[in-house]
C-alpha cells in the first residue's frame, strides 16, 4: 500500500532526530512537528502547479524518503547515528498492566477507524467534501461552494487526509490521521508531564488520563480536527518547556516552537485561543532573560508561523478581504455582551457539560444522579446573576441550554465528567500544598491552561458542542494531575485511580453512538455506504436511490444545488453524494456548485475552470419541508425534475 511512505517517512524523520541524549518522546514530538511542515509547504507548492494528482504526490513521497534516507544514511558514515532503536525503560508489572489498557484502547479505536468510513455530521458537509474537492480542482484553491465553511476553516487536518485518500485511491484511512493525533498526544502528555516534575507513576497516570478522555476515544476515529489541533498544542506546551532552562534558546527549539504554533493554527481556529497563554508566558519569560536580544527567535517564530499559514490568508483574504476570514455563519457564535456576570455564566454552564459522574461510574442503579440537583444549583446562581441560562447573547442556538447534560456516547457532546473533577482536586491540592504552590514552572503551565479556558468563555457563546473545544484543555491537563497526585498520594491511589479509569473508558471504545462494535448493527456487519448514513440513516433511501437514478443517465457533470438560500445552512450533506456517484467506475464524474449569486462563493462561478461546467444533471437538496424542486435555470438552460424523493430532486437538461 502507498500510504506506508507517509508512515516511512515520518519513522525516518524519527531516526534522524532523535539521539542518545534525547527522551525517544521528545523526538517522536519533533519528528512529528517537522513532518506536518513538509506536509504543509510540499502540499502548498503543489496546489500553486495545480498538481495535487496521483503522479505528483507519489512523486512527492518517493522524493522524500529518498532524501530522508539518504540524510539518515549519511549520519550513520559520520557516527552520528546508529541503527540501534531506543531502549525500552523496565516498568513494573503494575504499570505493564496500565499501559496495556491504554494500548488495548488506542489498538481498538485504530480498528473502529479502518474499518468505518468518515461519518460525523461536519465531515459530510465539509471535512471530506473540501478533500474532494482539491482531489478534482487538483488544488487548495477556494472554488465556488454551497458551505462557506469548506473554505475559510484552516486545513491541515484535511490536508493530511487528502495526501491518504490520493494514495489509497479512497476514504479508508481518512480517520486515521485523529487516530495518530491521540497517539502523540498520549506520548506528549506523559512527556509534559515529565517536565513537570513527574515520576514515572505521574507519567503513566497522565498517559491514562489522556487515554481514557470520553470525548478523545470518541473523537479519535473520526475526521473531525479537535484531536489533531490538541496534538500541535501538547507539541507547542512541551517545546515552551523544553526551552525554559536555556537563557539563550537553541534554534532547533525556536523553530519547534514556531512550527508547533503555526500548524496548531492552521489545523483549527481554536489554536489562536489555546496557543495564546502559552505564547505569552514564553514571551514574557525571554522578555526577561535576553531583553532586546529577543527579537532574533522571536522574528524565526513569526517567519515560521506565516510561512505555514499565508498561503491560507491569502486564499481567504481573495476571496473574503480578511486573511482570518469567519464563515458567515460563524457570528451566530461570538458572544454579543461582554459583563461579569456573563462571563460568569459562560464559566459555570461550560463546566457543566462535564457532570453526569453517576452514570459515568455506572452507580446510576445505587445513587440518584447528580444532574437534576447542579442543574438546580446552576439556575439559582443565575438568579442572583441576572441572566437567564439560555440567552441568545451568550448561547448558540438560542435556547439550547437547558442543563446539565447526561451521559453520551456522541463524539459531538460527549462529556468528560471524572477527569473534571480530578482536575479541579488537583488544582485544590496545588493551591493548598506550599511545597507545590512554589514551583513557577507548575504554577505557569496550569495558569496557561486556565487562562486558555477563560478566553474560550470569554469569546464564544455556549454551544451544545462547546466539550469539543475542551478536549485539548483536558488533554493538557492530564500532565498537571499526574504531576501533583504523584507528589502527594501514594502508588496504590493512584493505581486505583488509573483502572477506574480505564475500567469506564470502555463503554465509550464499544458503544461509540455513530462506530459501534457491539449493538446489532454495528461497523462490521452494515455495509460501508450504509454507515456513511449512520447521523441520517433516513437518508438512505433517497441518496441511494437518487445517485442510482443519476448512473442511468450516463451523465459525467453533476451540478449540486444543496439549498437556494444565500448562506444555506449545514443541514445538507454533500460527500456522501460524490461517494455513491463515484462508484460508478465506468466514467469520471465531475462536480460543480449551482448557486445562489448572492453567495460570497459565487464569484468563483466566474472564473476558470469553474465558468466552463455545464452539467447535464442538477442533484437538489432543501430542506424536508419545502416542495420538491420543479426546474432550475442556469446559465441560459433549463433543467426540469424527472425524479423526486423528499430531500432530493433530480433534474435533467430540458
């Protein structure tokens, strides 16, 4: 299989890196960071050629590990490096025991990943459908598009996917670069934690915290970008670690840093909100140490940062006039009234979503669970607040805060209530324990993660999935708890602790609400078109049977008309429509937008190649109550209905 030269790549880059005198983690961190800029600047000067083909990122591979090699090969003839792989470190049966449990989940979850197709909500609309997109413009370009958001959201996640789908001629490894994500993020946690102070049952306790995260098994297997930014967070807070001791930081760092930082911000906007305290803690700190001298790393950090990121600004700023463009819809989400007891609010109902502990611990059957009472709790303190829970100023969509949330299996909404409450004992024990309360390196590290949430609250209304964002905060956390539990309870707590972790992390491997492995239906017995639908299945019907109608007419321009409103919402789900109509072997079919020309997309209509589609078949969605579509006119042409299935009519050249 060709996607094996990615991973070679990446071991290669390992082998390079790493050195006797560096923890084997800390170069997997490296290796990874340098890897995701190859990616970003090979894929970028391939999309300026229009040459992201099969040909050319074969090319692309075969180039790199020839010259990864040979740079490897080299440091062997010069005694640099050896063939020798890291030595593995004795452990005690104990944490043998632990770390197979957290092998146990991540070998389940890769399976889960392979085996089912990309199926979340978002990556229907626009994780996958931009993939496919590039595929066909053979560029990262914007083009004319239904969904804003296939186009102004950052794109390394999909990036990474798209050099696996060219390789593997489909979508069958797509979920595994999160899987990678949550496999360096695990490493890297154990690894802060190390910088931190941790001995090696504070490491492996972090390592199983960050393994048993509900919300990341659930997430993990998936196309969705909440895990792969996390990773890039964790790579950024260890090289700000590793930089500290230096008063003069080496370049190798510096450039780790501004990498770590600028593939966190182009993989998801929420690394702009993450990324920040970490960055002023690091700038304030060398403020101190080198005074004006601080100019040099900081100018290699902003050169690094915009060299991975300006080839997006400028996309965006084409097309929108604003390199950090925001989806039309995404104003809905900024926080429209900024007072104390608003901000207190957003605190309070953010923490709230990670509360269900009863059922989470499975003693729903012996204690009454606790959601109804901190609901209550949660209602009176907006009483004396002032503000009413589900304001529209400070909740998206207006009214959809209604409480604590229960239990979940929903990688959307999942909830990560036992990891809360270690964190918070943590954070109590830290500040009530002097010895531990005085080492500024701790005290930063959590006040960067602190500061981090804060500013999530601060800047975006509360949201039904607002816990997606939380996933990187609870990752980096991880360290922070198995730092201070090390230093004041002893092994046999928390080895305790360390199982009920993964004793309860279980139901969230097995029952994943849209992957499961043990229901009746389940991933290894529906077929794979079928699990695309697993969020709609009522949309089997009519996609099967609309694409199937659309094979008999032996047409190979298919234009899209996905709702005929001017932003039309996320409602309406495009990749499965280029799966289904491309199993059709027999020609290559070609897809383009009809929209409304008060799209800010639209534009694109106009220009080259996108002015020169004209389809033979129009595929309309809208939405469930509105009336079947009966003729659509573009450029001049008529198309009339000839077959209908509510959401979908098709319509042919008149």
């Amino acid at each position: 299989m060709l996607t094996v030269l990615i991973l070679l790549s990446l071991l290669v880059l390992f082998l390079i890196i790493h050195n006797s005198e560096r923890d084997w983690r800390s170069s997997v961190l490296s290796a990874a960071v340098s890897w995701g800029v190859i990616v970003s600047l090979a894929t970028e000067c391939l999309s300026l050629l229009q040459l992201l083909t099969f040909g050319s990122v074969l090319a692309l591979w075969l180039l790199i590990n020839f010259a990864l090699g040979w740079i490897y090969y080299r440091l062997i003839k010069l005694g640099k490096r050896s063939l020798k792989l890291p030595t593995i470190p004795k452990i005690t049966p104990v944490s043998l025991v632990l770390l197979a449990g957290v092998a146990f989940i991540v070998g389940t979850v890769t399976i889960i990943a392979i085996v089912a197709p990309p199926n979340n909500w978002d990556s229907m609309t626009y994780h996958m459908a931009r993939v496919v997109h590039w595929i066909q413009n053979r560029s990262l370009a914007h083009y004319p598009t239904y969904y804003s958001a296939q186009l102004v959201h950052p794109p390394f996640a999909e990036i990474a996917i798209l050099h696996l789908q060219i390789l593997s001629g489909g979508d069958r490894f797509a979920n595994l670069v999160q899987v990678f994500s949550m496999i360096g993020s695990i490493i890297g946690s154990s690894l802060i934690a190390q910088q931190l102070g941790a001995d090696r049952r504070g490491q492996i306790f972090a390592t199983v915290f960050c393994a048993t995260l509900p919300m990341g098994i659930l997430q993990s297997s998936s196309t969705q970008n909440d895990y792969v930014v996390c990773f890039w967070l964790v790579c950024l807070a260890h090289f700000v670690l590793l930089t500290l001791p230096y008063k003069n930081p080496p370049t190798y760092l510096v450039l780790n840093i501004g990498a770590s930082f600028g593939l966190a911000i182009f993989t998801k906007s929420s690394g702009y909100i993450f990324a920040f305290p970490f960055m002023v803690w690091l700038f304030v700190w060398y403020v101190n140490q080198m005074r004006w001298k601080m100019w040099k790393p900081a100018a290699m950090v902003a050169a690094i940062f915009f060299s991975l990121n300006i080839g997006h600004y400028l996309r965006n700023f084409d097309l929108y006039r604003n390199p950090i463009a925001t989806a039309e819809y995404s104003v809905e989400y900024k926080i429209e009234i900024y007072s104390l007891p608003t901000f207190i609010s957003n605190i309070i109902r953010n923490l709230s979503l990670h509360n269900d502990i009863v059922r989470h611990l499975g003693l729903q059957g012996f204690i009454t669970p606790f959601t109804g009472i901190i609901t209550k709790l949660v209602t009176i303190i907006h009483g004396f607040l002032g503000v009413d829970m589900s304001d529209s100023r400070i909740t998206h969509p207006p009214n959809s805060y209604h409480g604590v949330p229960g239990l979940s299996f929903d990688e959307n909404v999942a909830g990560n209530p036992l990891h809360l409450l270690l964190i918070l004992i943590a954070i109590a024990i830290f500040i009530f324990y002097g010895k531990l309360r005085s080492n500024k390196k701790i005290l930063a590290y959590i006040l960067s993660i602190t500061i981090g949430f804060l500013l999530l609250c601060w800047m975006l209304k509360l949201q039904p999935y607002q816990s997606r964002h939380h996933l990187s905060l609870f990752v980096l956390s991880g360290a922070f708890v198995g730092t201070v539990f090390c230093k004041i309870l002893n092994r046999y707590v928390i080895t305790f602790l360390a199982v009920i972790f993964l004793v309860t992390s279980i139901q969230f491997v097995f029952n994943n609400k849209y992957r499961p492995i043990t229901t009746q239906n389940n991933i290894f017995n529906t077929s794979r078109n079928e699990l695309y639908f697993t969020n709609r299945p009522q949309l089997i019907k009519p996609f099967f049977e609309a694409t199937d109608f659309i094979k008999t007419t032996n047409c190979a321009d298919i234009g899209l008309s996905l709702g005929a409103e001017k932003t039309p919402s996320a409602q309406y789900w495009e990749y499965p429509i280029w799966i289904l109509l491309k199993n059709n072997t027999n020609q290559v079919t070609k897809f383009g937008h009809i929209l409304n020309p008060a799209n800010l997309s639209a534009v694109k209509s106009q220009v080259y190649p996108y002015s020169q589609f004209n389809p033979c078949v129009i595929l309309a969605i809208r939405r469930g109550k509105e009336a079947p579509v009966e003729t659509i006119n573009f450029k001049d042409k008529t198309y009339v209905k000839k077959w209908a299935l509510n959401p979908i009519t098709v319509l042919l050249l008149n």
